[in-house]
C-alpha cells in the first residue's frame, strides 16, 4: 500500500520525457532529476516517496527504455495508475517493484489530491475528495515480486532459499 500526492499527466506521455535522451549517459540518481521535466518542470524535484503518479491512455508508450520505469523507482513513486499502459513499459515499471494499476476514472484525480492505493485490494482512496474506486488487483505472483524491491531481487531471493 502507498500514499501520496497525485502529480497528474495526459495521454500519450512517452519513455522520451520520462528519460529524456540528453541524460541516457548520466548515472540513475542524474537521470532520474530530469524525469518528465519538459512536460512538469517541477515534478522530479518536488516528488516525495508514495507519491502516486496519474497517466491517461497508453502511458509510456515510445521506446523500451528501461531507465523510463527506473527513473520513477529511483525518485520512490508509490505507484502509477494509468487508463492503460504501453505493454513494454508496464512490464520495465513491475520489474523495478513499482505497482502500475489500470485505472479508468484516472480523469477525476486532480493534481495534489491525496491518494492512497492499495494494489492488493484494487482500491483506490481519495482521500481530498472522500471517494473510492475499485480496480482489478495487481495478481499474488506479482505483488509477492513487487514487495521483494522488483524481479532481480525477488528471483535472488528464490534462488537463495532454494539451496
């Protein structure tokens, strides 16, 4: 479960503004300063842990970057939810342990609104506007994945405890 501010953005936002190319040589901790900075400016130096980030249709669509997905675990997005996701993208964001929730009323989340989401449950909680939405569950084998900090650190568990 996360809690956070809501740092709302439209359709289409592409891997480019997410890891815009200028940074792909920088260090993580570098390129993640510069996430999504042409379309919020303040976004990356004002996220806090938990915040939640709000898409519309087909976010993170564009190249495979994985450093797009990356960008958002090293700044500590609680989750991002999404009327839908780029497939590749999606994919990357669970890799790196951050819960990606298909969200159809992602519309009637406004910027800073209080939001606590549970990916277990496919609640989310509005807690500015007092509603709730239901959405489908991250399944157990993912959230299990998540919880361990993403894939790698989840397969270096299973693979410890198998020996």
């Amino acid at each position: 479960m996360s809690e956070g501010n809501a740092w709302v953005f439209g359709d289409e936002i592409n891997t480019d503004l997410m890891a815009p190319g200028l940074y792909m040589k920088s260090s993580n901790e570098e390129m993640a300063k510069h996430c999504l900075e042409s379309v919020n400016p303040d976004f990356a130096k004002n996220v806090t842990p938990g915040d939640v980030v709000v898409g519309g249709h087909n976010f993170g669509v564009g190249s495979a970057r994985e450093q797009a997905a990356l960008n958002f675990g090293t700044l500590k997005v609680g989750a991002i939810l999404a009327e839908s996701f780029a497939r590749i993208f999606y994919r990357n964001a669970l890799n790196f342990g951050i819960p990606c929730l298909f969200f159809p009323d992602y519309a009637t989340i406004k910027p800073g609104h209080r939001l606590r989401v549970d990916a277990a449950l496919g609640r989310i909680d509005n807690l500015t506007t007092g509603t709730q939405h239901t959405v489908d569950p991250l399944p157990a084998h993912l959230l299990e994945m998540i919880r361990a900090g993403g894939l790698m650190p989840h397969l270096k568990k299973r693979f410890a405890s198998a020996k």
